[in-house]
C-alpha cells in the first residue's frame, strides 16, 4: 500500500509536546555508541545503576573492547581522594553494571583519577553533598547589629548595611571561638 492509497491508515501525527526523553534518545545512543556504551541507560541511570553515595564519587567514561572480544573494560573517572574506597568497591560496581547490561560484558573496571574539571572529557560535576541548612543567627548579634544601623534613613540601605552587619559579626564570633577551642 501507498501512502497515498486511501485504504492505508493516516500517519499519526504528534499533538502537543513531545517527551524530551524521546526528543534525545536518538542523540544519546549515538553519543554513547560513539564510547562504547551499547546501553545508554549506563550512562543516564549512573546514580540508579551503582548507587547514590557511588554514584556521587565517580561516572563512567567509556567501555574499550579488546581485540578477542572477551569482555569489555569500562573506565571509571574519580577525584584522586576516592579513588583507593572506589578500588575495593570494584567487584560490586562489576556485578551491578553487569547486571544493567544483562550479561557479564564488562570483565574488568579501570579508574582513572582526576579532578572533575580536569579532562576536556570530564567537565560534568560530581553530585556535591547537600547543602546544611543555615543556622539561625544569635540574637545579640542581631541586636548589635540593628544599633550600629539605627542612623541610617533609607530602608533599603539600612536592611543591606544590616546584614552586613550581621555576616561581619558572625564571621568575628565564629573565629573567637575558633581560638579559643
């Protein structure tokens, strides 16, 4: 049948907005094709795949396949200081990669260790911990703070002079205590 013959069904045409997972998909494996990753859930999963605390310390770079074609290498890139706790992980990360692809296609993990910004490769940041919350700043430095800014007439300056104030104090009292323990 033809496109044109009317006793084909139309071609069915997207309404609306398309999910950007399927918008990239084609783009993905390619990219990733091009490394070595037959799998390109590897790659979009990392932190699913490994864990999240592994996850957080390194992500993988490329899978190099050796000339017999007896299992692939996958090359992991980490900063320097994770790179010893990541060594004795190695066997785990082996088995749930391998677990991801289905078979055992990665025989052996290699480490390559740097900082996250070093490599023109290797410029997609590392999960940073999760930023503390801030604490609640101490009432007499508030109230010192409000007096040294008590003259000032315009709110606006005043509020921003205050917080200054506020951050200089803190600092101040951070560092004595600091000294003194």
């Amino acid at each position: 049948m033809s496109k044109n013959d009317p006793q084909s069904p139309p071609e069915r045409r997207m309404r609306g907005f398309e999910a950007a997972g399927r918008l990239l998909r084609n783009r993905i494996r390619s990219a990733g094709e091009a490394r070595g990753f037959a799998v390109s859930r590897l790659l979009t999963h990392w932190a699913e795949v490994v864990g999240e605390d592994t996850a957080a310390q390194c992500r993988p770079v490329k899978i190099g396949y050796s000339k017999g074609g007896l299992g692939a290498t996958l090359t992991l890139l980490t900063t320097g200081a994770a790179a010893p706790m990541l060594q004795m992980q190695l066997p785990q990360i082996r088995e749930k990669v391998n677990a991801c692809y289905g078979y055992n296609a990665i025989s052996r993990i290699s480490l390559t260790q740097t900082a996250p910004t070093g490599f023109a490769e290797g410029q997609a940041q590392f999960t940073p911990k999760p930023k503390s919350e801030p604490r609640a700043p101490d009432p007499r430095i508030m109230a010192k703070a409000h007096e040294q800014v008590a003259d000032c007439t315009d709110e606006g300056l005043k509020s921003a002079l205050e917080q200054l104030a506020r951050n200089v104090l803190s600092r101040s009292a951070e560092r004595a205590g600091q000294k003194k323990g």
